[in-house]
C-alpha cells in the first residue's frame, strides 16, 4: 500500500541556530561601536570638565584684583568685604583643586575601560555587562563564551592593556547555560576586581 510523507511537518522544518559565526561578529561589532560611542561621549564630558576649570580660574583673576585693591586701602570699613572676597576666592581655588584631582571621578571617564574590551573582543568570547566604580578602581565584567578555555587567554591579553595591568579579578564565577541543543552552547561568567596596586577605592 502507498503511503504518503507529509514534507511540511514541523519535525522535517530546518532547525534555526541560537547563535552563528555571523550574529556573534555582529554581537562582536555592535560592543565596538558602543565602545566608541562612549569612548567619544566621555572625552566631550571631560572637556567640558576642563572648559569650567579654565572659567573658573578666569573668574577668580578680578577677585584677586579687588582683593589687592582693598587691601592697599586699608580702610577699616572695608573689613567686612576684604573678608568676603578672600572666602569666595578661597571656595573657588576647593572647587579648581577638585576638578583638577577628579574628586567627582575620573577626569577622563571610563572610555579607556571600553576602548581596551573593543581591542581585546573576541568571536569566542562577548561581554554583556560592565561596571565600574566611580573612581575606575574596582571593575566588574560579565560575559559569554563557547569554551572555558577561552577565557584564560583572553584575561592574559587584557591584562597587556594599560588600563587593565597589575588588577587582579579576585572573583571568578562560571555557569553553563542550557541551551536546549543549539548549535552554539556557552558558559556564562562574572570577574569582580580589586583595586590596581596603589590605587584606593572611595568611601
């Protein structure tokens, strides 16, 4: 007896993969251009940062010039505003310093940070979240790869970046993710770091 063999059955429809080669270099190309946004908003935010410094030492010359006129005066009456002056030339000279030490921050942001993980990516392996302390000493990755062995290797090269040298993650997790029978099985992984010798983390 003839038997008929329904071609459209669902058990016969090709299998999509999870992850290719291709959604991983467009993964891989889509972190790079992020990087280079961020690289290129926190240079324009340091600029800025630099911008008000220099106006702010601009305001404080004709400070400097009353004060020096109302001291040559010595007149009594003047005390009160010779008083005022040298405090609000004093606050201006706190908040320059702060600016200059990147008291709110690292002057030049975090674009380095991103820049160097653009460097070092890898088809086989992808960040998917980033942290960072204010002060850029203690860092948090997160991430996936195909293979754990990848990720030694990868560490290896991102410690030659200058912004990574001599910081050690001392927090290292790994988590195999079912993935159901993709073609592209992957492990989760999360770094935590500590500070880089010499630097101290904020309060």
């Amino acid at each position: 007896m003839a038997q008929q063999l329904n071609l459209f059955d669902a058990r016969f429809a090709p299998v999509p993969l999870r992850w290719s080669a291709r959604q991983a270099g467009l993964a891989m190309a889509a972190v790079v251009v992020l990087a280079w946004g961020g690289a290129q908003a926190l240079t324009l935010a340091a600029s800025r940062a630099e911008a008000e410094a220099q106006a702010i030492q601009a305001g404080m010359s004709p400070l400097r010039a009353q004060v020096g006129t109302l001291a040559a005066r010595r007149d009594p009456g003047t005390a009160g505003e010779l008083a005022r002056l040298q405090a609000a030339e004093a606050t201006q000279r706190r908040v320059r310093a702060a600016l200059e030490a990147g008291a709110a921050g690292a002057r030049e942001g975090h674009a380095e940070v991103l820049l160097a993980l653009a460097r070092q990516a890898s088809g086989q392996l992808w960040i998917t979240g980033l942290g960072v302390s204010d002060d850029g000493s203690a860092i948090d990755l997160e991430g996936r790869m195909t293979s754990s062995s990848v990720l030694a290797d990868y560490l290896r090269r991102l410690n030659d970046e200058p912004r990574f040298k001599g910081r050690p993650f001392a927090q290292l997790t790994l988590r195999a993710v079912d993935n159901n029978g993709a073609a592209l099985p992957y492990t989760e992984f999360a770094l935590r770091s500590t500070p880089a010798t010499g630097t101290s983390t904020s309060p």
